[in-house]
C-alpha cells in the first residue's frame, strides 16, 4: 500500500470523517461540482533527510489536506477528525497491508476562503515520519 492509499483508507476507516465527508476524500483534486463538505490531499514537499552509509535515512513528506464547505460551521467539524484520526498517529497506518510510520505531526491549521466557488475551507499540514522508502 502506498503512503497515498494509506492516508485515505485511515480517513475512509473512521467512523466520524465518514459521517461528515461520506466518501468525498480526494487526492489532488475534488471533482467539479462535488457536493460539499469534501477533503482533498495531496503530498507537498518531500523534507530531505540524510545520512551517512547504505542507510538512505528516514522519509518525510508533508501533506496538505484542504476541507472545503459552505460556511465555517460545515468545514471546522470536518478538519477536527481528520486531525484526530491522523495527528500523533503511529504503526500501521491504513490497517492490513497498510503503511509504517514512526509518527504523524500535526503541523497547523490555517482558514482560507475561495470567494469566485462561495466556499470556506481550512487546510492543514502534517509531517509524516517514516523509515519506508517510496
């Protein structure tokens, strides 16, 4: 299972990201006219980290994931689980044949507004911290 897949089969597992987005999570992009609120993810750096010898040394993307909606009131529950299902996340992510990470550090939080669509959102930023290589 790649990091991708395994960030949203985390967000499809939970009961509360589910009753609030159903399946609206997205990598990249949400489609054009899709129903809100949604979730959009998507990897945004790869933090370079090295060291000496065979070991290629641990790997830590930073993912954004956006929540879009009408107002604050549909976008802010939404961000909330999604930060309890991913923030200080260890192990297994993804359950089965899921993906290894050491921890999952919640970044921060930012509201952004996309006045042309009529809709709030709030993006949030995690650093993934893993041994597994892509």
């Amino acid at each position: 299972m790649t990091l991708d897949q395994a960030i949203y089969t985390a967000l499809a597992a939970d009961a509360t990201v589910v009753g609030i987005f159903g399946h609206r999570i997205y990598r990249l992009q949400a489609p054009e006219g899709e129903p809100v609120p949604y979730a959009v993810f998507f990897r945004v750096a790869e933090v370079p980290v090295h060291s000496c010898g065979d070991d290629a040394g641990p790997y830590n993307p930073l993912y954004q994931i956006s929540v879009y909606g009408k107002t604050q009131a549909q976008v802010d529950p939404g961000a909330d689980a999604i930060v309890s299902v991913l923030q200080d996340a260890k192990g297994l992510l993804g359950g089965g044949s899921g993906y290894t990470v050491d921890r999952i550090l919640f970044e921060g939080r930012h509201d952004v507004t996309d006045d042309p669509a009529g809709l709030r959102g709030v993006i949030l930023e995690f650093e993934i911290i893993s041994q597994v290589q892509p």
